[in-house]
C-alpha cells in the first residue's frame, strides 16, 4: 500500500467517498425505480501493480466489463466502475427484468452499464467536488472488457520524473431489488494528482475540525 496518506485523511477520504456513493445510490434509485444501497467497506491507496493483483484475486482471475472516465481539475486522472463479468449481466437483468432472453441481455449489456456507470461516476465526482470546493469535470464514458491490466490500462509506465500512477481502489456492495450485486470503484491518478486530492482532503479536515 501506498503510505504517503495518514489515517486522519484516510478515514476523511473514506468518509467523503461514502457521503459521494449516497448520492450515486440516490440516482441509480430514480433509473431502476427501486431502492438501491451502496457501501464503501474499505478505501486502499496501492500502486498499479498492487492494484491489478488486487483486483485479480476479486475478480478470480476472470474478466471484468468496466465503465472508465477521464476528469481533470486541480486533481485529475480516471475513476472506473468495474463488475465481474457475471455480475454485470447480473446487474443488467434486474435493470431490464428477469423475462429478458440471455442473448438480448448481453447485446443490450453495454448500453446499459454505460448509463448506470455515467449515473454512479458523475454522482461521485460531483459530490467529492462539491465537498472539497474544487471543480471537476468528467470526460464521456467509455466501455471497456478484459482483465484486470486492461481494465485499469496501467501496463505502460508514465513517462518523467513523478509521473508514477496511483490507484485508489474501493470494494463497493450494491443492494440492488433485493439482491447483492458486487463491484469496484478505482480512481487512477498520478502521483502529483493525488498529492492534489490530499491537499484537498486536509483542507477539508482542517475546516471541520475549526469548525
């Protein structure tokens, strides 16, 4: 793991990205027209390869199906939403009902994960930016199949002196019309990125604290 954060911004960051999934579950609620809970249980901060292995032993070695989107601002990189491949057609059969066939679900599967990736991805941006007090903006998103390396695209290294990337990774419970559905989030960001976003979170404890 990556040790540059302390544990008084680590549980900050945890508690803002938790405050920025509410939001997320708030309106993936209003497109599947049912209540949806989402839960952050950990927030890690690893290095590419610490998190293409990570995400390899959740997903045991198989494919994943991932929406990924660019965002820039004073902190800036990627964040991705990531399932198992079965669990993403999971996902899209309780979006589009039970009584779909298999063959139409899995032709209709990326249409329908890129609307709840852009769903869930802008909500968390746009409460982490309203938190913070910083602007962010968010590229399309774009749908991407495979294994881990090519779901997270760190196989080639940054070139220049600081340009190493960072993963924060994130295990997020999906409670879904009354099924649990797993999945990921991870924001990709260089290390000069990141040091951005823990300046920001210091701030944003420092103001608590003065309250």
């Amino acid at each position: 793991m990556i040790d540059f954060i302390g544990e008084t911004e680590r549980d900050a960051v945890t508690e803002l990205l938790n405050i920025a999934i509410g939001h997320a579950a708030a309106s993936l609620s209003q497109l599947v027209e049912d209540e949806v809970h989402l839960s952050v249980p950990f927030v890690d901060f690893l290095t590419p390869d610490q998190a293409v292995e990570r995400l390899e032993v959740e997903t045991q070695g198989a494919d994943s199906v991932a929406v990924r989107q660019h965002f820039q601002g004073l902190f800036y990189g990627d964040i991705l939403l990531i399932f198992p491949e079965k669990r993403s057609l999971d996902l899209v059969r309780h979006m589009l009902g039970d009584e779909v066939p298999l063959e139409q679900l899995t032709e209709l599967e990326q249409e329908a994960l890129l609307e709840v990736g852009n769903i869930i991805l802008n909500a968390c941006l746009g409460s982490l930016a309203n938190q913070l007090a910083l602007p962010v903006e968010g590229s399309l998103p774009a749908y991407v199949r495979g294994r881990s390396a090519r779901i997270l695209d760190l196989g080639q290294p940054k070139a220049g002196p600081g340009q190493e990337e960072m993963v924060m990774f994130l295990h997020v419970d999906f409670s879904l019309l009354k099924k649990d559905v797993h999945g990921y989030l991870a924001f990709v960001m260089d290390i000069v990125a990141a040091r951005h976003f823990v300046d920001a979170v210091q701030g944003y404890v420092a103001k608590r604290l003065a309250g």
